[in-house]
C-alpha cells in the first residue's frame, strides 16, 4: 500500500484513538511520546501509596468509546469498565447553599432547595433550550470537518436560533431569580476554560450532555482508560517510542515529510499528526522560515486559555467533612465577580479561590488505602502570560488553598497531612509542552465571535493533520474522541482520491 506511514506526535487520547483507526485499516503507525508513559494529561500523579487522576475522570458520551472500539471489530467491555457516577457533580457556596446536579432533570428540581416556582419554570426552559443546542450542535459542528475560511456560527449556518453571541451570564439572568442558581448556570465554560461572565451560552450543552448519556467513571481510574487504549493500538499493529520528543515537522514542498527528533534523528512519514499541544505544534514544531502557512499565522492570533494548580494531598484519616461532599465537587468563591475580574481580567492569583476538589476515595475506593485520606484540588490560574513567579508563589498559594479547604473539615488538615504534590502551570508547560501552560488549549473567551480551535486537517500543509484540545471541535474527552475520527476519516477520504 501506498502512503502508508503515519508518525503521531503524543500518546494522550487524541493521539491514540486515531492511531487504533489508522492502524486497524492497514497503515504503518508509529507514535513518538516525549514522556516514558502514555496518557498525557490522563497520567496519573503517585503521592506515597495513592494514585491521583489528574484528568479525565468524567467520561460522558460513553457511546463514542463503543464506536472507537467496535470500528476495529472489538467490544468494550473486554477491556474496560465504565460505572455510572450518580448524583454527578455538587456545587458549594461559601455560605450554606449548595447545589447537586442530577442525571435526571426531575431529581435536580426536587433535591435541591433553591429551586422557588419561578426558577423550576426557568430551570425546565433553561433544559429544554439546552437540548435543542445540543441537538443542534452534534450534527452542525461537532461531528462535521470545519474550515478555517468558513465560521461556523455564522448564520448561514443556522444557528442564529440560539444566538451564540449571547453570554452564559447574560442568560441565566434572565431564566433565574437566586443569584446561586445564575452563578451555576453561567458556570458551565469554566469546564474549558472559559470566563463565566463572558462566554457563549452554548456551553449549557455540557450539563445537557450529561443528563442525556450520563457520566461514567473508568473502574481503575483514567490511567485504566488509557491502558486500554494502548492495548488496542498494539493489538492493531501499533508501536509507541517512549522518551522520543519531536524537535521539528519536516516540510518540503509545502508536504509534510517526517519528523525530526531531539535527538537529531529523522523519522520519514507519509502523513504525521500532532496530538502535542496545537499551539505549540504550530508556534514551535512547523519550520515556518521558509513559507509562511497561515496555520501558523492562525495560531499566532489565538490567545492561549488559563492554566492550572493542581494539588494532590494525602491525609493520615479520612477528613471529617462539615458539609457533605461527593466524589467531583465545585467549590465556589465567597465574591463570584471579583473572581472573575482577577483571573480573567487583571490575570491575578485570585485572593477568593474556586476549584474542583475531587475525594478520589468517593470516587473509586480502590484508590486510597483504608485508613487513609485523600483530597485533590484542580485550582484554575492565570497562564505563564502573567506575571505570577510560581517559585517564589507556589508555597503561598498552597498556603491560601489549605485555608480555604479547611472550612470545608472537621479536622486540622495541616496537621493529618502525610504527603502532598503540586503542578504549576510551569510543569505544564515543561512536562506537556503546552504553550504557555495552558490547560484546555485556546482561549475560549473569544469564541462568541470566533472559533478557538483549529481544523484537523491542516489547510496549507499537505498532509498534516492537528487532533486534541486545540484542534477541531475542542477539548473534553468527547471532542478529543471526535477529532480524532474526522481526522481518521480525512485521511482515508484523501487517499481514494491519489
Ligand atoms: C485538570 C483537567 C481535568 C480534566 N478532566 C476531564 C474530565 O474529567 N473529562 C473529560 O472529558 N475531559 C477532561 N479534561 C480534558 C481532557 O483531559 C483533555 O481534553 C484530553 O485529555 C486531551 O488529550 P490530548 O490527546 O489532546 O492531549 P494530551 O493529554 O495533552 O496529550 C498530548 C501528548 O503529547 C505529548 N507530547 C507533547 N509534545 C511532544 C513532543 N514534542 N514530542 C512527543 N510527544 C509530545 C505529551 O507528552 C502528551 O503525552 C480535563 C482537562 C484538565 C486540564
């Protein structure tokens, strides 16, 4: 077969799951993974005897892991097992408020107390608008190849029936009279990154998608997830070089050739796809001297999104809580619009914290030994663009994250605290090469005017393709799975046409 050597940058789930599909149809292919495991972001962090997920413990549109699996002729279940998380996720306030998303649309109204008549009535047309997006979306967007010279949300396109220009905030004031139930429904870009108060609503599509399919969690955590993918990459005739880091794409005659390595080596590939960070990939991986490809230009005008602090702590016992919690929690900050002008706005740490805590032993008791504790915390901060000096402020910041989690237990954290971890958005950017340590990729805060991602296949590099959270139709676990197979399907279509 002709065009048959595929060279994929990164072993994180975009770049497995097309290589499975390219594999599976007979290609020769080869990826090259920077770190010594696989996973990327879904690699788990090992404090002492406990295992932290950092990523990827929400999986929702499970259907798409079948389709990946059953396109090369297997069935899921032979090699993972995905438990449905229920109630899903709980908000707390500062005060005593807090807030429980349930699958059921039925049990969110009737268990949670802040729903008066007039917000239920805002809260069922809030979900039924929201379904209407999703359904929407799916077909138009998500699921569809997109081209840079064509933004999909114009109205051409038919979606001026939402108006995606209106922001989150701007619509849950409308459907909402409790300043908390606002806050939650403007809240659902925060899960990409996304400000809040300026966002699209279109976002809404997060919480309806999980109500519809559900939210699962992979028995022996992502890192299980992962595994499974890269038995089935092997089985299909995969190979992974671990400790390989690509240096440069090689282009010649506006094609892609190979890839050269740190290591000074060349690997020669008919077509080579980035799973690596899509910023980086463009800004420092294409060897733009010689043409200037307007991927790279394009990726040049995108701003990357905020980063990441994540703290992985594990406790003597198991803490005392003093308002219950579940496995995936939104701790929510004391002042929501300073919040927002800090991280957002003046690119500060911001002095009221919100973050996700996760009680991993909630979540799976396989992962924290008996007697033990086990707290994470997923802190959003602003990304290396600021002026935070994150050796000089890491301790402090973990100081302020202490005292905030501290509210939230009975006992003194500090002192049941036998082993601890934190990731700086400066680990982010070293170990996953992510432009500016950047958790979700692009800034989605301007998408309410424009699209942050790029398309899959690269438009003026022939035979380049981008998957992952910066590429086409966005990051989450669905969107990674769902470029990955336009990609896949870009690449088979662009060959029967030799
Ligand atoms: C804190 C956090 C929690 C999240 N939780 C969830 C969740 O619960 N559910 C969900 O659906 N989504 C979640 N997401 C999003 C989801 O995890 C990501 O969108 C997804 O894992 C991204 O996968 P990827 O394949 O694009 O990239 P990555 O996971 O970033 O993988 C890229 C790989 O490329 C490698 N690489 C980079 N540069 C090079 C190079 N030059 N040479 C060789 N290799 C290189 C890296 O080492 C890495 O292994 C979360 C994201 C974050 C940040």
């Amino acid at each position: 077969m002709k065009n048959n050597s595929v060279l994929i940058i990164g072993a994180g789930v975009g770049g497995l799951s097309v290589g499975i599909r390219l594999a599976a149809e007979g290609f020769r292919v080869r990826i090259i993974e920077k770190n010594s495991l696989p996973g990327g972001w879904l690699k788990p962090t090992k404090v002492g005897d406990v295992t932290f997920p950092n990523a990827g413990c929400i999986v929702t549109m499970p259907h798409q892991i079948d389709a990946l699996f059953e396109s090369v002729g297997r069935s899921v279940s032979d090699y993972l097992t995905l438990e449905e998380v229920s109630p899903i996720i709980r908000f707390i306030f500062p005060e005593e408020n807090d807030y429980t998303l349930h699958r059921e649309a039925a049990d969110t109204l009737m268990k949670n107390s802040l729903f008066g008549l007039q917000d239920q009535q805002g809260y069922t047309a809030y979900g039924k608008r929201s379904d209407r997006i999703l359904d929407e979306f799916l077909p138009k967007f998500f699921e569809k190849p997109y081209k840079r010279s064509r933004n999909p949300f114009a109205p051409e396109f038919g979606f001026r029936s939402y108006r995606p220009q209106r922001s989150g905030q701007s619509v849950s004031e409308r459907l909402f009279t409790s300043e908390e139930l606002r806050s939650i429904h403007a809240f659902w870009p925060m899960f990409c990154g996304g400000n809040p108060a300026v966002s699209s609503h279109f976002y809404r599509m997060i919480p309806a998608a999980m109500q519809r399919w559900g939210v699962y969690y992979p028995k022996g955590g992502p890192e299980a997830f992962i595994n499974a993918l890269v038995k089935l990459f092997e089985e299909c005739g995969g190979e992974i070089q671990y400790n390989s880091e690509a240096e440069a794409i090689q282009v010649y005659n506006g094609a892609v050739t190979g890839v050269r390595l740190t290591d000074n080596s060349i690997r020669m590939a008919d077509y080579v796809i980035s799973d690596a960070d899509t910023a980086y990939t463009c800004r420092s991986l294409i060897d733009s001297d010689r043409f200037r490809y307007s991927t790279v230009e394009a990726a040049r005008m995108r701003k990357p999104g905020i980063s990441l602090f994540i703290y992985h702590m594990t406790l003597r016992n198991t803490p005392t809580e003093k308002r219950p919690l579940l496995g995936f929690n939104v701790i929510l900050p004391t002042d929501m619009q300073q919040w927002e002008r800090e991280l957002f706005g003046e690119k500060q740490l911001p002095d009221h914290l919100m973050f996700y805590l996760n009680c991993p032993a909630k979540i799976d008791p396989a992962y924290v030994p008996e007697e033990k504790g086990a707290l994470s915390v997923i802190c959003p901060v602003p990304n290396l663009d600021s002026e935070v000096n994150w050796p000089r402020e890491s301790y402090r910041f973990r100081e302020h994250i202490l005292d905030t989690l501290q509210d939230l237990f009975e006992n003194d954290l500090r002192s049941d605290l036998i082993g601890e971890q934190y990731i700086t958005p400066v680990t982010l950017r070293d170990s996953f090469n992510s432009y500016q340590g950047a958790a979700w990729g692009f800034d989605p805060n301007q998408e309410r005017t424009e699209i942050r991602c790029l398309p899959n296949r690269c438009e003026d590099i022939v035979n380049l393709y981008l998957v992952g959270s910066g590429a086409h139709p966005g990051p989450f676990l669905p969107g990674v799975l769902q470029g990955a197979e336009i990609a896949y399907k870009q690449i088979i279509a662009g060959r029967k046409d030799l």
